[in-house]
C-alpha cells in the first residue's frame, strides 16, 4: 500500500503529465515586440498567430508599456545588447538599418529566395528592407499618404468636382467657405501638418523634387523656387481651416467630414476606417482621390517586422515561418482587409477590397513602374529621428506662425537637415 507522501508524488506526476499533454508541443516559439493590441491589427495579429500555429510553431508577446515610443525601443535595446534579443520587432523605415549597423539582425535571404521577393515587391520597398544587399525585416503593408478626402454631399451643394489641381482645389475651397462649410479639416499637431506639407511638396514639385529636398535634403533643392511654391501653397490652404484646429486629433477633423461640417481633408488611408465605421461608402457618400498633383505618384508608408539573429534553432526556423507567414497572399490579405492599407506584395486578390484600397493598390502598382513611390518623411519612412523631429518643427512653426516668411523658412529647413 503505497504512503500519503509517494500518492501525492504520484498524484502530482500525473497532473504534470497531464498538463504537458494538454500544451501544444511547438516546433519553434517566436517572441514578437509589437503594438497591434486594438481593432482590425488585434484580428489581424489573431490571424498570423492562428497560421503560425497551424505550421507549428508558437508566438509569445513581447509587452512594452508605451507602444511603439522611446521606452520600448530602449528595452528593445537592453535585450539586444545582453545577447536575448525577440525574434521580431515591429520596425521601419531608417530604424530597421540602424539596428542592421550593429550586426544583429538576421538573414531572410532564404524565404525571400522561395516567394520571390524580388519580383514582388518595388525596388525602393525591397531595399528598405535590407541591409548590405541581404533581406532582414519583411514588409506587412502599404498606406498610401496623398490621398484628399471628400464629404460628396458637401461637393455637391457647391456644385463642384473633385479637383485634380491645387487651382481647382482652392477654387472648391472658395465655395465651400462662401457655403458655411469648413473647406479643409485639420489637426494642428506637428505630424499632421508635415504629412499635409509632404502631399504639397510633391504636388508641387513631382517626385524627383521630393527626393531631392525631402529624402536626399539637398540644400539647392531646400532653397529653391519650387520649395518656395511648396510653401506659399502649404500656407495658403491654412487659411481654408477653422480656428479650433489647434491641437485637433486627426481622426476628429475626419469626423467634421463625416458630418459635412467641413469638405476635404489631407490624410492617409487610415482615414477611410473612419467612413467605413460611420457606415459611410466610397463614392456614394465621400470621395478618396489623389491630392493635386500627385496622380501619377505615391507617399508610401509601410509596416514592417526586422527579425533579429537567434542562437536557438527551433526558434530560428519558427522565425523564417513568420517571415514567410507575413509575406503569404492569405494573411496580405486578411491583414490589410482589418488595417485599411493594401498588400504591400503582387499577386494578392483585391475582389474583396473596397473601392479606394482598390484604387491605392492601383496607384502603388502604376507608381512603382514609373520610379514615382516616395517615402513618408511624416511617417518615419525616410529620415534618421532627429533630423525628422528638427524638420518638423520648423514645418509646424511656419504653418502656426504668419510673420515668417518663405525665405526664412527655407533657411530654416537647410539648418534643420544638418540635425543628425
């Protein structure tokens, strides 16, 4: 007869093989740092876990307080630098090669050899995720930035068109302002007014001036004539707005849209959730239509996930899982259907899209065979942090601020790019 003391050691073994027989036995386990915890990204990050799973392998969060800011990319660091870095971190634009500068992301040459890369994403994409020629962090989706969002009732009362010029455009503001109706709905905060100043610098000036004065920051470009059109144009579509702009969050001036208490705004895709909640359709009632001038061109501003160099092996392979999970047509899809973006890949069924992301794929797909895809400065897609943060201010200290003229502004901007 066994004593109380072995039945209980027995008892416990029991549970504690019965409990290992209930926990899935995964290949691999990817540790993710990422602030999707909301909304369409929670279902979408659902989504990649329930693919991941179904391959074998498992996914732990890496929880930082704060999202996205400084404090989670100082524990990013601190883990990174003692040698336990996550397998993926939620990155982009010039962050993903300053992390490559220290040697410690990993190769996904392999995946991106199997579904072809290459050939399925724009050169300007591809390269931003890599580091000395080698894959690195893998592409989530595409928001395209120079989109005008119309009320069309509000377009209609003043018996205009959407305008495809900025002449046109301020001619629509002219009547909107003459109807009542606030012409242009902003948020006064310093990302706002760089992502409306972006969409007139290259509706004014085209992509290669954007590259040069924006991307390139060269100071001729800075100070030249065009730049200086850049800014009497940026300037006068502040007199469109209304005078309780100041400190306005974004998805606010979207909803004085939705209501027609103002007509157009300047913002990126993300606007469209906002009708879409309000039960508002493309077309029927709100127009998404490229800001002026910029047709033929496109801001991109794109998610992504580096993946950083792992010591254990079934962790690494669950890692090139993830990265080829991302890149799949089935989660492209999923993904962007919850975000509101667009697969950032070729080959993904749109049937399922709404017209405007439809329109967005369109743009971005036309815009990549004409060398037109430009990075969102706005958006941390082209410039190191500080130099981006040094630029901003000064675009958002001429835009609250009448007594500075374009010269100095321009002076202004050349001293800012030299911030690194």
């Amino acid at each position: 007869m066994p004593t109380p003391a072995r039945s209980r050691r027995s008892a416990g073994l029991l549970l504690a093989c019965a409990l290992a027989a209930a926990m899935p036995a995964w290949a691999g386990q990817v540790e993710v740092l990422h602030w999707w915890t909301s909304g369409g990204e929670a279902k979408s990050v659902a989504e990649l876990k329930r693919l991941l799973a179904a391959e074998g392998h498992g996914w732990r969060d890496f929880v930082v307080a704060g999202g996205g800011g400084e404090g989670a990319m100082s524990v990013l660091r601190s883990r990174v630098l003692a040698g336990n870095p996550p397998a993926a971190a939620q990155l982009k634009g010039p962050a993903i090669q300053e992390w490559g500068r220290l040697d410690v992301l990993a190769n996904l040459d392999d995946v991106a050899r199997r579904q072809q890369w290459d050939s399925q994403l724009p050169r300007v994409v591809a390269e931003a995720m890599k580091v000395n020629g080698r894959y690195v962090a893998v592409p989530v989706n595409v928001h395209r930035i120079n989109w005008l969002w119309i009320n069309r009732e509000a377009l209609r009362k003043v018996g205009a068109r959407a305008p495809a010029t900025w002449d046109e455009f301020f001619a629509v503001a002219d009547k909107m302002r003459k109807a009542g109706i606030v012409p242009v709905a902003h948020g006064g905060q310093p990302w706002q007014e760089f992502t409306t100043f972006e969409t007139v610098a290259l509706g004014v000036g085209g992509p290669d001036f954007y590259r040069k004065a924006l991307v390139q920051l060269d100071a001729k470009a800075l100070r030249s004539e065009t730049m200086g059109q850049v800014l009497e144009t940026f300037r006068r579509i502040k007199g469109y707005t209304d005078a309780a702009a100041a400190g306005r969050e974004w998805n606010a001036a979207t909803a004085m849209v939705i209501r027609g208490e103002a007509g157009m705004q300047f913002m990126g895709d993300w606007a469209k959730g906002e009708f879409l909640a309000a039960q508002k359709q493309p077309n029927r009632d709100f127009l998404c239509v490229s800001a002026p001038g910029t047709a033929r061109s496109f801001i991109f501003n794109i998610d992504s996930f580096a993946m950083f160099r792992l010591k254990d092996s079934a962790a690494a392979q669950a890692q090139q899982a993830l990265a080829a999970t991302i890149m799949s047509k089935e989660f492209q899809q999923v993904f962007n259907l919850n975000k509101g973006s667009v697969p950032v890949g070729t080959g993904v069924d749109m049937g399922k899209f709404d017209l405007c992301a439809q329109e967005s794929s369109a743009y971005f797909v036309a815009s990549s065979m004409v060398n037109a895809l430009v990075p969102s400065v706005a958006h941390k897609m082209a410039l190191p942090e500080k130099t981006e943060a040094a630029l901003k201010d000064v675009v958002a200290a001429f835009w609250n601020n009448d007594q500075t003229s374009v010269p100095e502004a321009m002076d202004a901007l050349v001293k800012a790019a030299q911030v690194k």
